[in-house]
C-alpha cells in the first residue's frame, strides 16, 4: 500500500527535477493521444516539439510566440511569489493593446520619429495594463475583495471593450466590414531584427526586463520585503513591510506587463487591432509562471517551451488535420502534471506493508 508522508524538509531536488519529469510525462501522454487520434505518434510528436527548431524562420516563429507569454508571465511569477493571485493578465493584456492603439491612431504627430513614437506607444499600453489591474488592487486592498474573482471578471469586460471599439466607432471604412482598425502608420511599429525573420525588437525587451525582474528580487530591499510578505505575512509585518503597499505594487507591475504584452504584439506583427489579438496569452502565462518556477530566468525557459506548443499545435492542424485545441490540451496536461510532481517536494511516496 502506497502512502504519501511529509517529508522533514522540501526537497531541492524536486523543485527543480519537477518540470522535466512533468515535460516527459506530458510527451509519453502525447504520445497515446496521438495514436488515439489515428495519427503516426513519433511524425506527430516530430512535428509538435520539433520541426519548431527545423529553421531560421521557424526559430524566429518561436520568439515571437514566447515574447507575451514571457511579458505576462514576469509579472505573473511577482504575484504569485507575494501570493497575491492575479489571473486576469488576459484582460490587462487586452486593455494594454487597446491604449497603445488609440496612441497609434489618434496621437501620432505628423513628420514624427519611430525611435520616439514606438516607445511612446508602449508606455501606453504599460498605462492601459496598469489601469485594469490598479482596479483589483483597489477593491482588494479597500475592500477585501478577492482578487481572483474580480481580476477575472474584468476579462470579460475588456473582451466586451474590444469588441465594442473594432465593430463600432473604431471599425476600418475600407476594411471590407471586417472587425479591425485602420493599419497603424508604419513610425508605431516595432521593427523586425533580421529581414528573412518575423522576429522583432519586443523578444529583446523581454529579456531585458527578465534581468532587471532578477535584480530587483535579488539586489533591492523592496524585493526582498515583497518575498517576505509572500512567505511570513506576520514577519513582514512585524518588519514594517506594509502588505497593502505590496499588493498595489505587484499588481501594477503585473498590470503594467501584460499591457506592454497587449501593446508589442499590435504595434509589432498585427499593425492594427482586432478581436484576435490573444490567442489565451493572459491564461497560457500562467502556466509560464509555474513551470518557471517563478524565477525570472526560469520563465524565460517556460515561456520558449509554452512557444513551441503553439508553433506545434499549428504545424500539427495544417500537416496532420489535427484539431486546433490539441496546443490547449498539451497545455492542460503540462500543467496537471507539474501539479502532481509539484506535491512530491514536500511529501514522499512509502509502501506500507500490511501487519
């Protein structure tokens, strides 16, 4: 008989072990559904995890997939590390895109410049994000409201805003009645680094702002008291950390990245906005964050691997016939099984024999 027991102390080597063993699982678990679907498991496997690296452009491809999940999912990993439970990236990502698009339509002075409009465009979709999740943080901290239910709730409104503005008063007269704005003048625009790649200038802000996420955890007071109020609430208090100056901070910086999130991907690759602009980034990064192990660097990692499910699940609908929500369903099992590999950092499987 099989009997879980708490360890004395978390084990080291499962919390880092934990995502490869949960990647393994995910694959052989891949593997029976594929041939449950009719298709060859070892081509479909190929195709999904690597013909993503088959290429340059494919290579590119995957950049530019992991640039949201790696904005979105920094911010997340912060308030999840203060165990303040945002779950509405998805919305903040959306609202971020719809600020940056306004700028982009209506605040671009004539004879202007990329290298000071780009940045101007983003700051706006840092505002945008940051305004949706400054509303959770205010009815958390003035009224105790639980920050999951309201963070979520809200996505539901900023898809109710979106569709508003691209089917109503910001709907393209010479779009051919399609919902989406007139494309953005092409000074708005994050510019590709290499020219035979969609790869663009918002993966190396990701990576910038996953360095100094690491400085600020490792280097600064204010990260230090953040993990504090996250690990010993009672302790932090005691330090004089204030819990609510926490709330507000990490819930505007992950605001903040999902709207840069929101505000690269429509000034980078679409040049306008409409319905589709997520593809679920807001929830996938959750996933990010975890896997990651909400390290900085780790989310890095996560966020690339989140990327190749995508380009993957992709590859797979237009090579095999395979059903889109084959990426979304990699992603569940991704997830359920770092849960259950999770809980064998502080317990440990025994067998009891019987007496």
């Amino acid at each position: 008989m099989l009997k879980l027991e708490l360890r004395p102390q978390p084990s080291k080597l499962w919390t880092y072990f934990a995502p490869f063993v949960a990647f393994v699982i995910t694959a052989l678990l891949g593997f029976g559904m594929f041939a449950f679907l009719g298709s060859d498991p070892i081509k479909a496997l190929e195709i999904f995890l690597v013909t993503p690296f088959s290429s340059f452009y494919q290579i590119g491809e995957v950049m530019v997939k992991a640039t949201p999940l790696l904005i979105i999912g920094l911010g997340l990993s912060l308030c999840y590390r203060t165990n303040v439970w945002n779950i509405g990236a998805e919305g903040q990502y959306l609202v971020g895109a719809i600020f940056s698009s306004f700028f982009a339509l209506y605040g671009v002075p004539a004879q202007s410049s990329a290298w000071v409009i780009v940045p101007m465009v983003l700051v706006a979709g840092v505002l945008g994000g940051m305004f949706w999740s400054g509303i959770v943080a205010f009815l958390r901290t003035k009224f105790n409201a639980n920050e999951i239910l309201v963070s979520l709730m809200l996505v539901y409104v900023a898809y109710f805003l979106l569709g508003y503005l691209v089917f109503g008063p910001w709907k393209d007269p010479l779009g051919y009645n399609f919902p989406q704005t007139k494309t953005f003048e092409k000074v708005t625009q994050i510019p590709r680094i290499f020219s035979n790649s969609r790869m663009h200038y918002g993966f190396i802000i990701a990576l910038v702002l996953s360095f100094c996420l690491w400085v600020l955890l490792n280097k600064f007071k204010l990260g230090f008291a953040l993990q504090v109020v996250g690990r010993a609430p009672l302790a932090a208090r005691f330090a004089g950390f204030s819990q609510n100056r926490g709330i507000w901070f990490v819930l505007l910086f992950s605001g903040a990245c999902a709207g840069l999130a929101g505000g690269i991907e429509v000034t980078s690759l679409l040049g306008q906005l409409n319905p589709y602009i997520s593809s679920g980034y807001g929830f996938a990064a959750i996933i990010v964050a975890f896997v990651g192990r909400l390290h900085p660097f780790g989310v890095i990692l996560s966020a690339l691997l989140l990327s190749v499910y995508y380009i993957g699940g992709e590859l797979a609908q237009s090579r095999l016939g395979l059903p889109k929500a084959i990426t979304y369903v990699f992603q569940g099992i991704l997830l359920f099984t770092l849960l259950i590999c999770d809980s064998f950092i502080r317990y440990k499987l025994t067998w009891l024999r019987k007496k």
